[in-house]
C-alpha cells in the first residue's frame, strides 16, 4: 500500500479541485554493488479517480535525483519538477486502483561483502560463503528482496546501466500508458560486453536489515574438486622457500565474488587467506605461503666464454668482435614428504639466448622462461640441468 502523508487541496486551471498528494512508497527491493551503489525499487497501490493528478514524492535526500524514475499504472506523466522532493503531474486515464513503482539511485547507501570458510577434503573442498551486507540507509528495511551484484572491477558508467536496468519496473506493469522517458544518464544507453560479467545474487527469502547492523546471510555452499601445487620460483627465491598453492575449480553454476577466507583441515584453522574473483568453469589459486615438504635450489654449475675477431668481408677493412657466453644451472629439488608431490618450477633466461641443452625438457617455453610440471615421489630427489648460450656481436676497431 501506498502511505499518504498529506492531501492538501488547490484550485484547477479548469475551477475545479485537484488534489496535490504526497506519498510515501514501501520498499520493495535493494540491489547492492560492491562499490556502495544501490538500486533502490519501492512499490505501492492507491485508488485514484480519472482525471489529473499531482504527486510530491517522498524521495530520500541522499538519491541521485538524476535517477528517479516514478510510474503509475494507467497513467501518463504530463511533467515532473526534479526538486527535492520531486512533483510529479499524472494524467490518469482510467479510474480505479493503481499501482505505483519508484525506483532511484543512491551512493553509499549499502554495502556487502563475501566471506568465505573452507574446509580441505583429500581431493576436494567445501566452499561455504555468507553475505555479510550492512544497511547505511536512513532507515530500517523490512521484508526487501535483497540482489546482491558481484563481478570483476567495472568502471561506474557499466555499474549505472547495469543499475539503472535492475531499477526499472517491469514493463508488464505499464502496457496500458504511455512510458516516461527515464532521466539521461552519461553511457546508460544501450548493450554492454562489460556488463555481461556481472552477476547477481539473489537472497531466497526477503530479509530484515537493521539500520547500521550489519547481517550475515547464506550465500551458496557447495563441494569442489582442487589440486594441491608446490610452486618454486626459481629466479626469485634460488635458494627457496617453496610456496604451496591450492587450485579450487569453481565446478558450480555461480561465480565466486573476491572475499576473505578461513581455511580449515578437519575442523581445526590452518590460515586466512583471499579468494579471488573466480568464473564459472576456471580455477582459484589460493596460497597457503611456505612450505617444509621440499627443500629447493639454484646453482651455477658452469659458465665459460670466447670472443673472436672476424672480418666483414674478404674486400673489407671492416672487422667485428664476436662473444660467445655459455651458462650451466642446476636446480635441485628435494622431497621431505611421504606422499606424491605436485610440483610447478619456473625459471627464466635472458632475452635472445639460445637453449642448447637441457636435462628435463620444460612444458612451456617462451622468450625468456621455462617451466616445469612434474610429480615428485615420497622422499626422492629431483635434478634438473640446463645450459643457455648468449652470442654477442659488436664492431671491432682493434
């Protein structure tokens, strides 16, 4: 229902009455963004005779007043003074009980975050995530439907259309009037790739939020699959540690948004940690910092270097110096553990320098790195040699 604060009357243009109504609309629905922007819907209904129609509408002074939208079923708006609050002129074709929708932006108004408790199986984990949303309205919210929006970072201009969209009444409600165009919006107009990698979360049951209280509210729990890693980055730490790296794959139908963790292992805490923003179908790479179970290094076996003088041509007083540098490293990796090991190596060369030998050969190679994937048995012992060669050529004056 739609409240009436006050019915105040003033003279028509005609020298009839027209009634100049202040109404206050219930909210219906929130849509909280991860920056603090809210869409706010409120919805009501009211008898209303046939004929013209001024409303001043009860409107928070902390919305966008850019962004205030005000529909009423059977009814066209015949003008809108955007004062705070704002007055809006209806034409209502048909009396009768009438359905009002309000919808608006605001800035700070809300905020959520996830949190996140994990819980190690063998090969798997519980990902169980709460909402935790805190109310910064001026008021108490009572049996809203709750949208929760989580997506990679976006520029605010997606984050007001996407809003903007979410706002909006239905237009099933609306078929019989004609429509008010909605305030312009920089950007708000037309279909975004950006806006598609958002995705909202929809709270099941309406919910209560206190003013300033923050609530923690289901958000999904489900068993995914994961594989442990041993990462060693060679080039940064020769002489280690080794870091271990949890690989969660996002195996449901929703994303998981960015949020802080609690890792636990058969009920006892082992680490807090941070869940990144993870799509559906890809992976989660959650470190778990050093570990003990291999010990890891990076020696120089060899290097050695040669330099020749060459003429340019067999008619040329031109000549040029060429330097050859060869460079033999070993990295070592050592098992402490009594179970298989899951390790990832990389190492990295210089630019333009040529691998002429190599005892393991590397799964990825690119212009300056290489990288290893491999199991390591309990308590074994893992080499890896590998020679690179630089070849410098300058003129020679000599």
């Amino acid at each position: 229902m739609a409240m009436l604060l006050s019915i105040p009357l003033i003279p028509a243009q005609d020298g009839g009455i027209e009634a100049t109504t202040v109404i206050s609309l219930p909210v219906d629905s929130v849509t909280i963004y991860p920056d603090g922007l809210v869409a706010v819907r409120r919805t009501g209904s009211m008898e209303l005779t046939e004929g013209q129609h001024d409303f001043v509408v009860d409107v928070p002074s902390s919305a966008s007043m850019d962004t205030v939208l005000f529909l009423v079923t059977n009814a066209s708006v015949e003008r809108v003074i955007y004062d705070k609050p704002p007055i809006y002129t209806l034409n209502v074709l048909e009396g009768g009980r009438q359905r009002f929708s309000l919808s608006y932006l605001m800035e700070n108004a809300a905020a959520w975050v996830p949190s996140y408790s994990l819980h190690l199986l063998e090969d798997s984990m519980v990902v169980s995530a709460m909402a935790i949303v805190a109310n910064d309205f001026d008021e108490n919210l009572e049996d809203v439907l709750l949208k929760l929006v989580s997506g990679p970072p976006q520029e605010r201009e997606v984050g007001l259309r996407y809003a903007l969209a979410e706002a909006a009444p239905e237009p099933a409600y609306y078929d019989s009037a004609p429509k008010a165009a909605a305030p312009y919006i920089p950007g708000a107009g037309g279909a975004s790739g950006q806006q598609e990698t958002l995705f909202v979360f929809q709270i099941e049951n309406r919910t209560d939020l206190e003013m300033r209280k923050p609530v923690g509210l289901p958000l999904f729990e489900e068993v995914v699959p994961l594989e442990r890693m041993l990462i060693w980055d060679a080039p940064a730490r020769p002489e280690g540690p080794a870091k271990e790296e949890i690989r969660a794959n996002n195996s449901m139908d929703v994303p998981w948004p960015a949020g802080d963790a609690m890792l636990y292992r058969e009920g006892d805490y082992l680490t807090g940690l941070q869940v990144p923003y993870t799509q559906v179908g890809s992976n989660a790479s959650l470190d778990l910092g050093a570990t003990a179970d291999v010990s890891v290094s990076k020696k120089l076996l060899d290097y050695n270097i040669s330099e020749e003088v060459r003429e340019a041509g067999w008619n040329s007083s031109q000549a040029f110096k060429v330097t050859t540098e060869n460079w033999t490293y070993q990295l070592e990796l050592e098992s402490a553990a009594d179970k298989v090991l899951h390790v990832e190596v990389s190492d990295s060369r210089p630019m333009k320098s040529e691998l002429i030998y190599v005892s393991r050969p590397p799964d990825e190679t690119t212009a300056t790195g290489l990288k290893w994937e491999f199991s390591l048995d309990p308590r074994s012992k893992q080499l890896i040699e590998y020679t690179y060669r630089v070849v410098k050529t300058e003129a020679w004056g000599g």
